[in-house]
C-alpha cells in the first residue's frame, strides 16, 4: 500500500511512517518543514520505500502530484501549539481549512480511504461548563470561547475540518475517517512551541526551573505516539471506521503539577517548579481547559484496543531521547547536516 502522510515530517508524521514502513508500505511524505523537519526523519533519508517532497498543503498542484499513486492519505498537516497559535492566528486558520479543502478534493478526486487529524481541543471548555459530564465523547457537546480569545480558533479550524470530512463521506461517499488526538506526546516533539512535556523534560535536563502554568491543577490525558500510530493504522484497516469519528488518547488524568514532580524524579534533578501566571505565559485574556479526559468506548468498540502506555513510559522514552539529542548537539559532537534532496521523492 503506497501512503501519502502530509506532515510526514512532523512528529506524529514521522513515528507514522515509521510504523507503516515496518508492515511493508510505501511512504510519501509531503511537509513544508515549517513545524516538521529533516531531523525528525533523518533515519529514513536512504529507505527505499521512503520519500519526501517539501511542499505545502495550501499548493493543491504540488499536493496533487504527490498525491499521484498513492491509495491512502492521512493528513496531519496543520499549524499546531499553543504558542503558534497565538503568535501566527492567519497561518492557523488559513492551513488548517485550506489544507483540508485540498486534501479531500483530492481523496474525491480518487476516492482514496483519508484519515483528517483533528483535535481534543474541539471539546473547548466542555468538562468544565457541562453539568454531569466526567468524559469526552465524541458524541458529546463542545464548549469554546469567544472568538476574540485567539486558542478558539485552532478548535474551530479543526472542527471545520471534521465537519468537511464528514461531508465527503455522506455527500460524495468518499472514505473519511476524522481523528482526536488528545496531548500525544513521545520521542521527537519539540517543546518550541509550547508542548507540555517536551518543555518540562529540557527545562529539567538543563538545570532550569519547571514552569507551570496557572495553579498547575488542570490534568491532561498523555498519550504516547507509539499508541497513537497504531490506533490510526488499525482505524485505516477497519471498515467501519469510515464516516465517524474517534477519540484517539490514553483516559488516566494526571495534573501539571504532578507531571512536573515526575519529570523532576525521573530526570533526577532537583530543579526548582515555579508557577507562571497565564498572562505571562501567553498573554493576557488567555483561557486554558481544566480538564480534557476522552471516552474510549467508541474507538475500543471499533478496533478493539485503545492508547494504554503509561505516563512512566512516555516519560522514559521522552527523557532518552532529549538526553540523547543533547549529547549529539553537544559542542565536541560532529554536526551533521541533511538537505531534502537527500530524500528519494522519486
Ligand atoms: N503548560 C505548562 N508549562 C509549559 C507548557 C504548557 O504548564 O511550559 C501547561 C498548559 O498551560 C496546559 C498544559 O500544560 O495547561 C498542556 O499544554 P500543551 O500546550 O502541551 O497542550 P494543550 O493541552 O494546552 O493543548
């Protein structure tokens, strides 16, 4: 099977080819290296069932040519961190809807099985304004704010982007599958722009303080990408997948406080945990969600299996790997550097 992974340089992107070049597959990446990069897929440079092309989802002809051959896209391209977010709110809104917009033109062009990534974010503020509610259902309402408070609109774009989905599927019959992710994290994600874990993890690794934002009581449900990768994989191969939507996360909270107390234990440091006003962190007028805990009935009922690692080990394999990115950036180590031609697009 020949796979079309837009943002295939990124994080989740590049743990997914990975994946589905270990079955056996062809891979085409095709990303604009904007949040994705060489480094992420630096290993798969000389695979010969891998290639790359540098290009962007809002070029629908540069798409459509990668897209040439392929029998499947799972499109993970999307402007995506909070502080990206904040900081570009054009280049969000545009990449998210654009990109999607030509991504399914294309899969109904050649009504190729597509996977959309989406977002827990599109549940917004829902455990928290929504009496009786404990879980996240896909079902389930969605609560966001005002359109004024910039964080809405990555939901909004991404809930756009589920309902374009859903649309091919009912209208046009095309083979959509539309995926939460909720916080997946693992070996790869850079903190840089603002992800939880990878920041905590440098922060320790270099003897800076944790920073915590807001009272540090909000709980996340972590997820480890290994698990996420598997789950898209297993949606693609199940019929029934096609038209609805899955919640793709591990279900056990766990608060940023006591996130920072276990990167703090495992790294073995002793840095301080500061707590940083919202404000400060992203400016004011920001609104965080308290809680975000996905239902698992739907996508276990599917494909029969849900994300199950553990926080322990999202965190061992994070940790290994920012050490390990340490010790290659160190100044004694010999720099290597990688073009995109150095990947067969062929
Ligand atoms: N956060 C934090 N310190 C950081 C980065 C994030 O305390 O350096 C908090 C953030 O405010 C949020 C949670 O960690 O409550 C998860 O943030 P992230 O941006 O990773 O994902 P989100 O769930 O907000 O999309």
């Amino acid at each position: 099977m020949r796979y079309l992974i837009t943002g295939g340089a990124g994080f989740i992107g590049s743990h997914l080819a990975d994946h589905l070049l270990a079955q056996g597959h062809h891979v085409h990446a095709f990303d604009n290296l904007s949040t994705g990069s060489l480094d992420t897929i630096a290993h798969l440079a000389d695979h010969e069932r891998f290639a790359l092309t540098v290009g962007d989802v809002c070029d629908k002809p540069a798409l459509e040519e990668t897209a040439d051959g392929c029998d499947r896209i799972v499109h993970l391209a999307a402007a995506v961190g909070v502080k990206r977010i904040l900081e570009h709110p054009v280049e969000t809104i545009t990449t998210n809807v654009r990109g999607t917009e030509h991504v399914l033109e294309i899969a109904h062009a050649h009504m190729l099985p597509t996977l959309v990534a989406s977002t827990s974010e599109v549940y917004g503020k829902a455990l928290e304004t929504v009496d009786d509610l404990d879980t996240l259902a896909e079902e389930g309402p969605w609560v966001l704010g005002a359109t004024s408070k910039r964080r809405w609109a990555y939901a909004c774009t991404k809930a756009m982007d589920e309902f374009l989905g859903l649309a091919y599927a009912s209208e046009y019959n095309v083979p959509v599958i539309a995926a939460r992710f909720f916080n997946t994290v693992g070996p790869r994600q850079t903190g840089q722009y603002g992800m939880v874990v990878p920041s905590f993890v440098k922060q320790a690794l270099a003897g800076e303080s944790i920073t915590v934002y807001g009272d540090g009581r909000q709980t996340r449900c972590f997820t480890h990408v290994l698990d996420a990768v598997e789950v898209v994989d297993a949606l693609m191969n199940t019929e029934a997948a096609y038209g609805d939507v899955f919640n793709i996360g591990q279900p056990n909270p766990v608060s940023i406080n006591t996130l920072a107390e276990r990167v703090r234990e495992m790294t073995g440091t002793d840095v301080p945990i500061e707590h940083v006003p919202y404000e400060e962190a992203y400016g004011e007028g920001f609104e965080d969600m308290r809680r975000r805990t996905p239902d698992m009935t739907k996508l276990e009922q599917t494909i029969g299996t849900r994300p199950e690692r553990a926080l322990e080990t999202i965190l061992n394999d994070v940790i290994a790997h920012a050490r390990e990115k340490r010790q290659r950036s160190s100044p004694q180590a010999p720099v290597a550097s990688l073009t995109a031609d150095a990947f067969n697009a062929a």
